[in-house]
C-alpha cells in the first residue's frame, strides 16, 4: 500500500479529533505516506513522539467546535483525561457506574476553538481522507460541521458516540448511525466498550466487611455492560458512483478497506476501478494485491483449522497428566 500511494503521489490526510493517547494503531501501516493532525484541547494525555513516524503531523492544543463564530468555549477537565469534554457531565446517567469517578470534574477552564475547515485552512489542505473522532458527545455535530463538498469526499470515519447519555445534550450512537448510513455510509466494524454496573458507595461497604475486596478484586469477577461503541464507517460504492469520484478517492478508500481488513469490499472496489478507469497498472495492482492477502488468508484458516484436533489431543494428555 506504501508504495502504490508513493508511486501515485497520494498523501492520504488522517485527522485525529480528540487525540488523547497516540494516534490509531490502524493507521501505522500508512503511517509513512500520510498526513497526521490531532486536535485536542487537554494534552495531559498527548504523545507527540508516536506522530512523528508520519509523512507530516502537526498537533493542535485546540478544541474543535461546530460553531464558526466562537473563538472560545468552557472545557471540563475531568479525573480522566479521556473523558474532558465542552459537554456538561450528566452524574445521574453515570451514578449507577462503577466508572463514576472518571467523569468527576476536577476543574473548568477556557480552551481556544476553532474549525475543522479552519485548521485545514491554516494548514493550506483542501480536504481530509479519514476523521477519527473522540469528542466525548459532539462527533455527530463535528462531522455535519465540515462543508458539504469537503465532507463528501471524507473516506472513512471513525466515532465513538454514547450508548448511555453519560454528557447533557450528547450525540448518541442511534443518531449518528442513522445519519451516516444515510449518507453513503456502511458500517464496517464495531467494538463495545463498557462499565461495570455498581454504585461506588457499594465498593465502599465493600471495604468495611472485607478489606480485601478492593476495585481490581471486584473487576475481575464483575462483567461490564455496554456503554459505548467504537465504530467504524467506510463510504459505499454506490456513494462513489453518485458523486463522480476520481481514481483517487477510488484508490484511497482501497487502501483504507485493506488497513480495515476489508478484503471482499477491497476485491469490489478493484472491479470497479478498473471497470470505470479502464485497465491499468494501477487497477491490476490493485485487484492483485487483494488476491494475495486473500490467498494469505485462506491458507492461514487451512492451516489454523487443519491444526485444531492436534491441539484437542495435547490437551487432553495434558489434561490426563494433571488429574
């Protein structure tokens, strides 16, 4: 993927919104021919060093607001870093959560805000490839921020909305599902992330009968129930033929669906470039390459399956040998 994207001069541009932590592992196998910016307005989690692995990266100690006319906005600093947030936290919705503490607003400050066309401006970039978005509830408003004509050539979008309305007023998963799919794009993968469903005070009477019942202690026999999801959205081929799209967003998003392990919508996409462009050296690559992974992973299920009563049959003598 490095080399068709250095041969063809595409640079793709990754933008991380909310970039506590480093930047998406996802994105390391691109990482050299890419453009990286991350936006966040607290960097008590920030790591600059693992952006520097990029084409060019630049971080930005900004929050990242829908509103073009604000120049500033009240920012709550919370226990967690990763969950400081321009939306209010709601303590009834996270009372019942073990989790409560995180979301505790240690303190209020006044962060700079600005634009996601903005930044792109200043940066002298026309648009962006993939928007990952850690926003702690306005991913949904952030994304319908960015200008129509911009927006439509956006690839793949990463989010992270709420199942429970843990911030007032937050953009929940129901709503930003709904508004992506029906706007050329399909839902290619999602991870539940989840919280232990205890009141704190309980782990505090906990405590008093038996010392030793500690959080890690009661975390590891408690399981966590839904909270939120990590999504992921790619743009549908139907969406690319709708709008005339070039080679490269063509290109591009096939590079995106092999980074997702996507191979079948990576399969499509080289059919269909080829069938629109014509057959190139571009399109045998990239119909190519998607067969090797394919075939890579075929022969990775043979071998895994084929190796399965072998590992039945140790474990059994193992068992035998422990009884």
């Amino acid at each position: 993927m490095d080399k068709l994207l250095h041969h063809l001069g595409i640079k793709p541009v990754l933008l991380d919104i909310g970039a506590s932590g480093a930047p998406p592992p996802i994105w390391n196998e691109i990482a050299p021919e890419s453009i990286y910016i991350g936006l966040d307005p607290d960097l008590r989690e920030i790591h600059e060093d693992k952006s520097s692995r990029f084409h060019r990266s630049v971080i930005f100690n900004e929050m990242v607001t829908a509103e073009k006319d604000r120049a500033e906005t009240l920012f709550y600093l919370t226990k967690s870093p990763f969950c400081s947030t321009v939306l209010e936290p709601n303590p009834k919705a996270t009372a019942p959560w073990l989790e409560s503490n995180l979301f505790e607003v240690e303190s209020h400050t006044t962060v700079r805000t600005t634009t996601i066309e903005s930044i792109l401006g200043r940066l002298d970039i026309s648009g962006v490839d993939w928007v990952k978005l850690d926003t702690q509830g306005t991913d949904l408003r952030l994304i319908n921020s960015i200008p129509p004509d911009m927006l439509s050539k956006v690839m793949a979008i990463d989010t992270e909305p709420g199942l429970i309305d843990i911030y007032q007023r937050e953009d929940m998963f129901v709503d930003v599902h709904r508004d992506l799919t029906s706007n050329g794009f399909w839902l290619s993968g999602m991870h539940t992330g989840g919280f232990v469903r205890m009141r704190r005070g309980t782990l505090e009477a906990a405590r008093k009968v038996n010392a030793k019942v500690d959080e890690p202690y009661l975390r590891s026999a408690i399981r966590k129930s839904p909270a939120y999801l990590e999504a992921r959205y790619l743009r549908t081929l139907e969406w690319l033929a709708a709008k005339s799209m070039s080679s490269r967003e063509y290109i591009v998003l096939w590079v995106f669906a092999l980074t997702d392990n996507q191979l079948g919508f990576a399969l499509d996409l080289g059919v269909e470039f080829e069938r629109i462009f014509g057959e190139t050296d571009a399109s045998r690559g990239l119909k190519a390459e998607t067969w090797r992974l394919i075939n890579r992973a075929h022969r990775r299920h043979t071998l895994r399956t084929a190796s399965q009563p072998i590992r039945r049959r140790i474990r059994s003598v193992l068992d035998r040998m422990l009884r």
